[in-house]
C-alpha cells in the first residue's frame, strides 16, 4: 500500500500523474469511498464536475440519514466532502471525458488536459433528472420550468405552481414547496401516488395541495415565462388547461454513464452491473451509488457502496 499520510492543506493544486485510486463524482457514494481509501492508506483523487457532495445539495431535507433526525442536503453533502477532505483526499474540478485501461492501470482524461492514472477507478457519477420531452419544457427551463424545489423554490413565493410526479421526490418537494407558494397542483400519470406512505400523507393532507391522477402533461406554454400547463386524462383524452408560472418536474432519473459505454457491461436503462463488491467486468473498474443496478437508490445505500468497493479494492489489488 501507499504510505498513510494526512494532507490537509492541498486540496486543489497540481494533479499528480498517478493515484492508487480514482473516484469519478463527488456525491455521498463517490466521497464515502475517498474516506475509506485514505483511512487504508491509499492515494485517493475525487474528480467531480459540478458540487461537492452532489445531487443530495439540491434537497432541501434529509430525514432518512442515520444520526440525523432533520438535516438540511446542502449541510449534509457538504459534511460528506468535509470528511473525505479531512483525511487527506485531493479534490479536482473537471469533467471526466474518457476512461480506458492501459495496461495494469486505467486512464482518467479530463476536459480541462489533465490525464491520471490509477491502479483502480470507481465510477460515481450519479444521475439527473429525467426530462418530459414536451413542447415547452426546454423553452421555459429557467424561466419557470426547474427541476429542484431546493434551489428555485424561493422564485415562486406566493404563486401557483405544477408538480409533475407522484413518487418520494414529487411529493416531498411538494410538501416544501407548500411553505413558499400560493398553491400546488401535482399531475401524476398512474391513477394513484407512488410514494412512501408518510409523504404521501404529508400531501393529501396538505391544505395548498392538489392531487391529479392518471394525466399527462402535453404542453407547457407561455411567453416569456410559464403562464400554465396542458395536461390530458389517459382513459377519455380530455384535455385540461392549469395556470401556473412555475413547473417543478419529478418523473425519475436517467444514470449518467454515457462515457462509460463500451467499457462496462450495463442494462438496457444504462445502469452499471457489478457484483456484490461493486465491481464491475472489468477488473479494477467500480461502480458505486445511484448509476449501477440495484433496488435502493438511497444516501444511505450510496455509501455504502463507496465503502464497499473501497474495502474490496483495497485487500484485491493493493
């Protein structure tokens, strides 16, 4: 193994040409795994495009993180980030474009020229959210179209808003959103909620909240911004008209691996397979969090996986 040593001062300098392990994505999974790969003494580089600590900073709140009754998902991403830096993990802000194995090491080539290496990769690059694909939805996104209650919600005080979805996120950015907005109307397309019962009681029960099921959206309109939103009944076709200047749009995640094509073996939806080590076909390539195959997309289950492959890496290949 590489020689244990803390680097608490150098978080974003000059990368070094080769790391016992490179984490692509910064979120719960890809930062857990940073951790617990500085604790056994590797060489840890977190690649990260965007946000420390990932898609969990545009939740306005955690109440499922072991330890935390209520926290806020920017705090708590941030506390993920915090620790990984403690321990001595480099940080690096760039877009990983290309993955390849060169020999005994895989190659990393960044956006920005860098290239690095490593005797092992851990994919950690999470998921977006899945778009409609109706008229009016890419016109309007940041102009009354978004896709996180946590960041825009505060944009829409006092007015009327759509929420398309029915699932855990749908309903609980619902439930926040409420505090904010005059009123909600969530569309859902299958005739009932999806979500966890509390969240579901949380919106049924809320007093600013209204439930359409078993509708589509067909259209988003306005002029220079959101003015209201087309929606059709999936039995008769009957259209309806809502007036809204806000849509908040929940209808799933789509796994960001679209650079990992060809490398890895992944299902029909682009989700990463791997074995219960996390691995994943190729020998020292892992796959961690909300990208490869499993039942739970959870914080929790994401870190988990980081310290999973981690462990693994660690007594396989170092």
């Amino acid at each position: 193994m590489s020689g244990f040593e803390f680097d608490m001062g150098s978080f974003g300098g000059n990368l070094k040409e080769y790391y016992d392990i490179a984490i692509i994505g910064g979120g719960p999974a890809g930062l857990t795994a940073a951790i617990y790969a500085r604790r056994a003494g590797l060489t840890a580089l977190v690649i990260e495009k965007a946000i420390e600590g990932g898609a969990v900073t545009q939740t306005h709140v955690v109440e499922n993180w072991p330890g935390e009754i209520s926290i806020e998902g920017q705090a708590l991403g941030q506390k993920f980030a915090d620790h990984a830096k403690h321990f001595g993990a480099e940080f690096h802000y760039a877009f990983a474009q290309k993955v390849y194995v060169e020999g005994d090491y895989k190659v990393v080539e960044l956006d920005d020229g860098n290239k690095v290496k490593a005797k092992v990769v851990i994919l950690a690059t999470g998921t977006e959210p899945r778009k409609l694909g109706v008229p009016g939805e890419a016109e309007f996104r940041g102009r009354g179209v978004t896709y996180c209650a946590a960041c825009d919600g505060y944009l829409f005080k006092d007015k009327d808003v759509v929420v398309v979805g029915g699932g855990d996120s749908a309903c609980d950015e619902s439930h926040f959103l409420s505090k904010i907005v005059k009123s909600i109307t969530m569309v859902q397309n299958l005739p009932y909620l999806t979500a966890a019962k509390v969240l579901q009681e949380r919106v049924l029960n809320n007093p600013k909240i209204k439930v359409i099921t078993n509708h589509i959206v067909k259209e988003i309109r306005g002029t220079s911004k959101v003015e209201e939103v087309v929606i059709v009944n999936n039995d008769t076709k009957e259209e309806q008209v809502i007036k809204a200047e806000g849509v908040f749009i929940y209808v799933g995640l789509v796994p960001q691996t679209q650079i990992f094509k060809g490398l890895v073996d992944m299902n029909d939806y682009g989700y990463i397979i791997t074995d219960e080590n996390m691995e994943t076909n190729v020998p020292g390539i892992y796959a961690v969090g909300d990208i490869r195959t499993k039942n739970l997309r959870q914080i929790v289950t994401a870190a988990a996986d980081g310290a999973i492959a981690v462990e693994h890496a660690a007594k396989k290949y170092f």
